[in-house]
C-alpha cells in the first residue's frame, strides 16, 4: 500500500472517531441543558406528586398552573400579614395617644371586663392573648404598677395567679374601648361591608380551626362595651 493510501485511511479513521466524540459531547451538553431547566425539574417534581391525580395531564402547563397557584398562596399570606401589622400599628399609635395604653394592654383589660367578677388567672390571660407566659407578666406588671389590675396568689395553690380588674382599670378601659372603637371603625370596618366583614370572620376561623387553635373562650369571647355595662 502507498504513502499516500496509508495517510488517507488515517485521516478517514480520525474523521470518524473526532466525529463520534462530538456526537457524544453534542448529546451530554444537550442532557446537561435539559436537566438545569426549570420546566423539567417542576415537571418531575410535579409528576412525583401528583402520579394518582385523576383527569390532570402531566404537562409544562399543568406546572404553570400549579406554580401560579403557589404565587397565588404566598400573596395572599404577604397580604394578610401586611393589613394585619398595618391596623395593629394604626391601633397601637391611637390608643398610645389618646389612652396611654398598648394594644396589649387594652385586650388585658378588656378579656377581664368580658369575665365580669370573675378573676381571671395568668395562665387564662395568657392563653386568651396568645402570649408567652414571661410576656403577659411584663404586661401585668405595668398594668398592676398604674393600678388598673390586682394580682393575688392563693394559698392553697402558690403556683395559680388571679387577676382581677379594679374600679380605676375599668375607668381607664372605658376611656380607651372609645378610641380603639372608633380607631377600628375608620381604619377597618369603613372599608368593608357587612357581607366582607362576616366573610372575613368565616374565613379566619376556617384557618384558625384547620390549625387546631380555635377557642370560643380566645376567638370569639363576646363585645361587649365597658361603657353599656
């Protein structure tokens, strides 16, 4: 065989093989790009989830779909969270302006006015307000240092503390359940319907309820004034 048919089969040999590795790398660079998209992973994750759910075809719509639902569900929490923290300021500031009194303090107030002459003990309190133990004895301790509240320890039970609301908390209560009705009223309740306002009370207990943390005695203890009593 001549030189030159020698050289030629080499170059054909090499042409071949460079060609397959370019096969080769075309294929994993094309498996690498399809495993980082998006779509893809979404698409694997949702087929996980959701191998059983009937009439729902497994499609890069379909994921569309489930993530604009998700979107949908951490608006609404950012919203909720938002008008929540924005009429617990408006409250706050009003009731620190016009009664002396935190928002917090106001509720302790209020829960022992709705127990009539019946103390209520720390634990209740805490409980009713969703407080940390530590965190209703520092409100109870300003309150009791402005005497508005007394606390008293009985003596077969040294670990139970009774609060009981004096005749100088109620007058203060009075003064303050003014500005907090009229606060809630401009800042709250004139945006909202009846129709809103039983709706959004629906709904709050649906959540509260599906969470295991409704309570007659917390959620909804019953409204009425210091001042019709």
């Amino acid at each position: 065989m001549t030189t030159s048919k020698l050289r030629a089969r080499r170059f054909s040999a090499s042409a071949s093989s460079s060609a397959s590795e370019a096969g080769a790398v075309k294929s994993t660079a094309v498996m690498a790009i399809s495993n980082l998209s998006p779509y893809n992973n979404c698409t694997d994750n949702y087929k996980r989830k959701n191998v059983a759910a009937p009439g729902i075809p497994i499609t890069v719509s379909a994921v569309k779909i489930k993530a604009a639902e998700r979107q949908e569900q951490v608006q609404a929490w950012i919203n909720l969270q938002q008008a929540n923290r924005v009429l617990e300021g408006l409250l706050e500031h009003r009731l620190r302006a016009n009664a002396d009194l935190s928002l917090a303090e106001y509720e302790v107030l209020f829960r022992l006015h709705l127990a009539a002459d019946r103390p209520l003990q720390m634990s209740e309190i805490a409980t009713q307000l969703i407080n940390s133990p530590s965190g209703t004895t520092r409100i109870a301790d300003r309150l009791e240092n402005d005497g508005f509240i007394t606390r008293a320890t009985p003596r077969d039970n040294r670990r139970v503390v009774r609060v009981t609301l004096t005749e100088r908390g109620r007058r203060a209560l009075e003064k303050a359940d003014e500005v907090f009705r009229g606060a809630l009223q401009e800042s709250f309740a004139a945006h909202l319907s009846a129709s809103d306002i039983a709706e959004l009370r629906r709904l709050m207990r649906k959540l509260l309820e599906g969470n295991g943390a409704w309570s007659e005695a917390r959620c909804s203890p019953g409204t009425a004034s210091p001042t019709a009593s």
